[in-house]
C-alpha cells in the first residue's frame, strides 16, 4: 500500500529525512517554541557579524553557544548562515575601512553608498576570516554533527543596484579583455572607439518605471516627465474612481501611466501600496484608450493630486480625465481651461526654473525632444474649440546612447556583475569546504522570484540562471521563493530552472510575498506541495517568529511569522504532509520531454521595444504548460551559450515565447534543434536580430511586424517552427494569462502580476488554447506520453517514472482551485496496462483508480492526489 511505504520511509528515514522546518533568529523570542512543532531543521539566522573584538576581527560565540545548546536539547539538525554576500555583511566597522580605502560600491548615479564593493579586498578579506573562525568553532563544538551545512551568505543579491567603483571597473575590464582577447575586437562588437582598455567604461543605466506598479527597463539617462493637477482634499479609506483616455507612441510597455498620488496630514507622499491608485498604460501604439480604475486610499491619506506620468521615452497624450468619490460624486480635478493650476514637472532633466506651460498643436508636442538626443522632454496642452476641454502632451527622447550596439553592451556588463557575484559565492563555498569538508554547503539566492515574468528584479538584483550556472562548489541549491496568493508559479518555476543542474533544491525562504501570510494556510500548503511536485527536495519557510530585540528595530517581518499567523494544527499539517510529499518521489525522475526557453536578457531602451521579449506573453505561456497538464525544463539565453547547443538533445519539443532579439550562441541552439528534426513551438516575434541589431538569417523567417499586444479576438491557429517552416505572430502566453497587474496587498517585498479579471471569454479562450497546444503537443511527443485530458485549468500534473522500472509511474496532481478538484482524467500511453492503481487523497485516504480505453479517472481531492501505477 502507498500509505504504509511512505510512513516506513518517513519512520526510517533518521537524519536523512529531507530537511522540513523554518528560518529562525535564535535570540529572538519565542525560539524554545519552535520544540512544539514536528518541523526537523532550521536556517539558523545566528552569527550575524557579532564580533568580540572589531579591530582585531575576532568574532563573537555568545548567542552561538547558547543557541547550539538550545539545538542538542531539539530534534532538528541546523543550517547557520554565513554572511559571505555583500548585501548581509554590512558591519559598520568594516564598512568604516573600505570607506577609508575608497572600496565602497558606487550606485548608477555615482553615489557612494555606505556599503563594501564585491571587489573590496577589505571587504574579501574579512569575510574569509569570519568564514575560518566560524568553520573552526563549529568543528570543535558540535560533536554529533548537528550542523548539517552552511549557508553561503543570506538572501545573496546586490543592494538594488549594480557597482559602477573604479574596483568594479578595473575587474570588467580583465573580463572583457579574456572574452573579446583584443580592443579592436570589443571596439567592433560593441560600436565604441576605446583609444586603450584604460578607457573602457560600462554603460551607465538608469532605472525607468516603478517597482511597484508595471514593466521597467533601463534607460541611460534620468526621465521622467509629468503633468500634476494641484492637490484637492480627499478622505483617507474611502473610494474613487480615477479615469482617463491614453494614446501613445513609442513608449516601451508600462511607462505610461495615470496615478493619483495620496498625501498624509504632514504633506508627505505616501508611497504607492495594496490595490492603489495607478493605472498603467499598455495600449498598442497610435491606439487610444479609455481606461478607469476604482481604487480605495490609504487611511491615511487627506490630500491627492492626479498625476499622467511618462516614465521612459516617446509621446503620450491624455485626455478626459477624471477624479471623483464613487459611486457618486463630482470630478475633483480643476475644470476645463484652468490650466494655470496644472504644473509641468521634469525631474529627469531639471532646469533652474521649470518651463512655462505651452499652448501646442498635436504634432508640434510631438516633436518636442526630436533631433537632439539632449533635449529636454517637455509638455504640451491644446483646448477642444467647443468644450475647452484640454489634452495634456507629454514627450521625452530616449537620452544618448552611449555606444552604437549598447544593448550588447549592456548584455556584457549585467552578465558580467552577475557572473562577478556567482564567482565570490562559488569562491566562498570552496573556502568553507577546505575548511569543513564533511559539511554540505548551500546557496541562499534571493529576490529572484518573478523570472519568468517579472525580470526587473532579477535584472538588478540577482540572476538565478547565471549563478546556478557558475557556482559549482555548491552542494545543494538553496533559493528564496515564493507564491502568489494562489499563483504557485513564482515558486515552481524557479524549481524548474534549477533542476537541471542534478542538486538538491531547498526552498531557503518560502513565503507569499504579495500577501505575507494573511493568505492563509490554505496557499502556502498547496504552493509548497506545488514546488515539491515540481522537485524540490527540502523547505525551510521564512520566518518562524518576529524579529524583536535589538536585531531589528521595527517588527517589519510579523506578517511573515508561521509561530503567530498559522496555527498549532496548520504548523503541524504544512510541516507533516511536506515530509510525506517529498518521501514519496523518492526513488522517481521527473519526465520532462520539453525544454521551455526563457528570453531574460539585460533589457534596456538599445532594445527597440525596451525589451528582449513580452514578458506577460511568456508568463502566460507558462502558466498555460502547467495548466495544460505538462511540466518543462527552464532555460535562459545564458543557460544556452554557457552549456552549449547540446544541452537541449534530450528534448523532443522546445517552445520558445515571444522575442525578436537574441545573442547568436542562443540563436544557434535553436538552429540546432532543428537541424536535427527536433520542434519548435513558438509564438510572438521569432528571434530575427543578435544583440547588435544585425540579422540572425532566415532560418526562422519573420512574420507580421505587429504581433497581438492585448486579448486575441479571434481564436487563431497555432503554427509550429521546426527545420525553417513559418512562425506563428500571435502571442498565446499573454491571451491565455489575461489582464494581468502588479499588485501587492501587505508585505515589504516586490508585488507580482496577478490576474485581475477573468471573465467568460477568457475562460473559453484558455479552454481552447489549452486543448489546441495539448494536441500540438501530442502529435510531436507522440503516443508514449501522458496527455491531461480535464478542460479545468485548477489542477496541476506532473509525471514521475522510476528509472529502474518505467512501468512504475507517480502520477501528481495538485488542486489550486476552490472545493475539490472533480474527477481528472488523462489519457494514458499506448501499451500502458498496470495491474494495479492507486490514489492517495490528501495523504490521508487510499482508493482504487479506474481506467477505461486507456484513460486513467482520478477520484476528487481537495489538494494533492498522488496515483501509483505498477
């Protein structure tokens, strides 16, 4: 019986049971408790850069002493983190020296931040002292090995920003030097004139758009450009409907947006939050578009000003605008031909005094920063003769370009922080092994949840696919992940980009970013059930208490408290049934017959759109492979050149979601898949330019220069690429997500895209596109695989095969629907009769599964169903 198997194994298994438990800070109240739980490990927040003598770096083992006690009088083994990143490793006294010795890291905008460069040798130094002494305690007090493994620096990402510090400069020049080998060669593919590689400089970007709203890319320049209505009083709590009709040209996705922006009593702004108040363009060009938004302000809000704001370069103009109290109420904003109230505000390109309001025609607003790259965006008004209502021009150029292929260039120097940041942590784990070879040690990547469609913060804060790719002294993959309310895809697709590399992959920080924990049990239960059907072979959730004390100042992370959000019972059945999830695909593989290409490149204002790609087509076409019943293999561009052309022989099928531009390494992958009869399955633009904007040939020829930017009206049919036949230009991953937003409701951390609507067309859309990429499918994988045949688009399947006997299959099924999921049914490979079948229903009950003309019926479970066939 299954049952029993998996409770053997979990009776047996000892101390190598998969690691399950939280991250904890050992001094901070209510640690003892962490006892009550069946939780069998911990991270271990517990070193923290105390030091018993700064001067001499001598380091500190008070807490350490008390909390290894703490842990020999528990059940758990421990994993202490070792603050060997840049971004936890902030001790004021080592900042104090690298200061000194000019060693700091320099933001974008040449400011010196009070922060180590990665480069510091200072910085190096001490760390690998620290690193010695902790080793060394370690070895000598904990006897019994409860010391599992390190963990190589906490949350290892850059402090929001990349390092423009001569240190930095000096170390991307080497770097280019060994991979371009002469100047000229550098000078020919990036479109620069370097009299000698003293002169070589990184691009210099700067962030355009908003973390917390749409889409951002990279510009070379500040911009911003805004017309501002004079501030009216509203009341705090209370809601409004804000409304307005948008037409732009040229802007890249997300830099257009209406906002009313809420001011407390003191005058003060109050930072964009929860559901509120922005709305960000994104209507195809030369197309107007009327949008609205009900949105609620802050409680504390007393005051508003309604804002249209042009955040990267192009042309935007607004018209019919309108603020008022909803449902009923009168517009707030200042009637028509009060334009004297309304301020022009450029702080990308502030001039002493800001420019006079300007009464100009369409074309002449449009034309504002034309011809001069240096020019300043600006702003124009024009009245209707009859009704004097006004529309509001806004125009920015792009800003100098500072090389002719500066996305390229761009490319190389993003790819090179990244690279830099995986070399010091692989540097590291090599350093902690020589110095305790008999303890694992493991990575801890963080702020790297949104790849597959959020790549702001991946571009600028760590890259998951460039260190897993360079950091082979790491034992065991650790990633900090996340869900979304119910989305359990910010999750599962990093599992899916790290489970080519043959590690371990534990979840070193789970939690629901968007909502903290106010969620509820229900989802993260089912996002972490999610990533386990996924692969992930361990799970420590963030955080099992609050910070209190002297460690934090502000409890910012109870939200995020498993101890005082869950309770006794929901700790006990997340950590149990965890444990038994992880316990019964021990022993399988996972079948993943397709490779799903990822377009995450170092997008910038070089790229003709801003982009490399569409970044909610390819998030939807995500969503659309799991929903449609088939899990994929994750890879990057970089993943492509760095391994090699060969590294996708073993897929029958490779999709490949929206993205014109790409590096020709890339580009050869894909050429040869099919050269070698393999599939492409594609959608949106194909791969038509490299990096320099030269064309890659006409294997994959081009298509329509406009594909579908917003709902596919009429349901088209899917073409394949495969050995130079056509490419399809619709994008099918943005049509099957919907409207999508980005959307947070508590937290401190990025909010995700969530869908905001899904109404009965899209419903019937998905159903279609569903079943028309499910057949596709089938005809390239052929007869021998597992075909989900359900239409709901709730349940998730996953297909594990023991390699010691393919006709020992674990079917996985995870519900992420309301209720339960009814009856699912898949259609089995032909040849397949097992004697018997088994579902096992939310770990807790056993039935027989039936099978009819070679389809398998699945009875209903609330949230994971786990079918044996043998």
């Amino acid at each position: 019986m299954l049952i029993s198997v998996v409770l053997s194994m979990l009776a047996t298994a000892g101390a190598e049971e998969a690691p399950v438990g939280f991250v904890v800070h050992p001094h901070a109240e209510g640690y003892e408790a962490l006892a009550d739980t069946p939780a069998n490990a911990e991270i271990a927040n517990v070193f923290l850069w105390r030091m018993e003598d700064p001067e001499r770096e001598i380091v500190a083992f008070d807490w350490a002493e008390t909390w290894l006690e703490r842990l020999y009088q528990s059940d758990r083994v421990a994993y202490p983190i070792l603050d060997t990143s840049v971004f936890h490793s902030g001790a004021g006294w080592r900042q104090a020296k690298t200061a000194e010795a000019g060693e700091n890291l320099v933001d974008f905008a040449g400011n010196e931040r009070a922060i180590s460069s990665l480069f510091s040798p200072i910085f190096r130094r001490s760390v690998l002292n620290y690193v010695q002494q902790l080793t060394e305690w370690v070895r000598e007090n904990d006897t019994d090995h409860r010391i599992a493994g390190y963990l190589d620096g906490a949350e290892w990402f850059m402090p929001g920003t990349v390092d423009y510090s001569p240190l930095a400069f000096e170390a991307f020049r080497d770097w280019l030097e060994e991979r371009y080998g002469h100047l000229d060669s550098l000078n020919a593919t990036w479109g620069a004139e370097f009299g000698s590689w003293d002169d070589v400089e990184p691009p210099r970007g700067f962030l355009l758009g908003d973390d917390y709203i749409g889409l951002r890319t990279a510009g070379f320049a500040p911009l911003e450009v805004t017309w501002a209505s004079p501030r009216f009083p509203i009341d705090g709590g209370e809601r409004y409907r804000i409304a307005g009709t948008v037409l732009q040209e040229g802007v890249p996705e997300g830099l257009a947006a209406l906002h009313l922006v809420c001011y407390d009593a003191n005058g003060n702004r109050i930072a964009y939050y929860g559901d509120g108040q922005f709305i960000w363009v994104d209507a195809p060009d030369g197309v107007a578009q009327h949008r609205e938004l009900i949105t609620e302000t802050p409680p504390n809000a007393v005051e508003a000003a309604f804002m249209m704001r042009l955040i990267g370069p192009g042309f935007a103009a607004f018209s019919e605008l309108e603020c008022a109290p909803w449902p009923y109420g009168e517009s707030l904003l200042p009637p028509n031909r009060e334009m004297d109230a309304w301020e022009l505000i450029n702080p990308g390109w502030r001039p002493e005094s800001g420019p006079e309001i300007q009464s100009l025609s369409w074309d002449e607003a449009r034309e504002l920063p034309a011809g001069d790259e240096t020019a300043a965006p600006g702003g124009g008004i024009t009245l209707d003769d009859t009704t004097g209502a006004p529309t509001f021009h806004l125009a920015a150029p792009s800003g100098p370009i500072p090389y002719e292929h500066s996305a390229l260039a761009w490319d190389d120097w993003i790819t090179f922080c990244y690279v830099a940041m995986a070399d010091w942590l692989n540097e590291c784990a090599e350093f902690i092994k020589e110095q305790d070879p008999d303890r694992s040690v493991l990575s801890y990547l963080g702020s790297v949840f949104g790849m597959h469609c959020i790549p702001d913060f991946n571009m600028y804060w760590q890259r998951t696919d460039i260190s897993l790719a360079n950091s082979p002294a790491i034992d065991v993959n650790g990633i900090q992940m996340c869900i979304a309310g119910d989305d359990v895809t910010y999750a599962t697709h990093l599992v899916d980009l790290a489970r080519k590399y043959d590690k371990p992959i534990y979840a070193t920080d789970l939690i629901d970013f968007p909502f903290g924990l106010y969620s509820g049990f229900e989802a993260i239960y089912r996002g972490t059930l999610a990533a386990v059907q996924h692969g992930m072979d361990g799970v420590f959730w963030y955080t099992w208490r609050e910070s209190v004390g002297d460690f934090h100042h502000i409890d910012y992370s109870l939200e995020y408290s498993y101890s005082v959000m869950l309770t006794q019972e929901e700790q006990t059945r997340l950590i149990r049934d965890t444990k038994k999830a992880i316990a019964a695909f021990d022993g399988y593989d996972l079948n993943t017959p397709i490779a799903l290409i990822m377009p995450v490149m170092a997008q910038s204002i070089a790229m003709p759109t801003g982009y490399g790609g569409d970044l909610i087509n390819r998030g939807g076409w995500y969503h659309l492979l799991l929903d449609a019943g088939y899990i994929p293999d994750v890879y990057t561009p970089y993943e492509l050149e760095h391994h090699g052309a060969a590294c996708l022989d073993d897929y029958d099928l490779v999709i490949v979601p929206d993205t014109y531009m790409l590096s020709r390494k890339a580009y050869a992958a894909l050429e040869a898949v099919a050269a070698r009869g393999g599939h492409i399955l594609a959608d949106g633009a194909p791969p038509a330019v490299d990096l320099q904007g030269e064309p890659l040939g006409d294997t994959m020829p081009d298509v329509s220069p406009k594909a579908l930017r917003n709902m596919v009206r009429d349901l088209p049919t899917i073409v394949e690429q495969a050995q130079a036949d056509s490419w399809e230009g619709h994008l099918f991953g943005r049509a099957y997500w919907g409207p999508v937003r980005r959307w947070r409701v508590h937290g401190n951390t990025p909010p995700p895209f969530m869908q905001i609507e899904v109404d009965e067309t899209t419903q019937r859309l998905r159903v279609e596109l569903r079943r028309r990429v499910n057949e596709r499918i089938g005809q390239y994988l052929g007869a021998e695989h597992f075909r989900l045949l359900t239409t709901d688009d709730r349940a998730h399947m996953a297909v594990w095969t023991n390699p010691e006997d393919p006709a020992d299959v674990l079917l996985a099924f995870v519900h992420l629907g309301e209720g339960k999921a009814q009856q699912q049914r898949v259609q089995l490979p032909e040849g397949l009769t097992p004697d018997r079948v088994t579902a096992w229903i939310d770990f807790d009950r056993e039935y027989e599964a039936t099978i009819e003309d070679g389809v398998l019926t699945v009875p209903p479970f609330a949230h994971m169903c786990l079918v044996t066939l043998q």
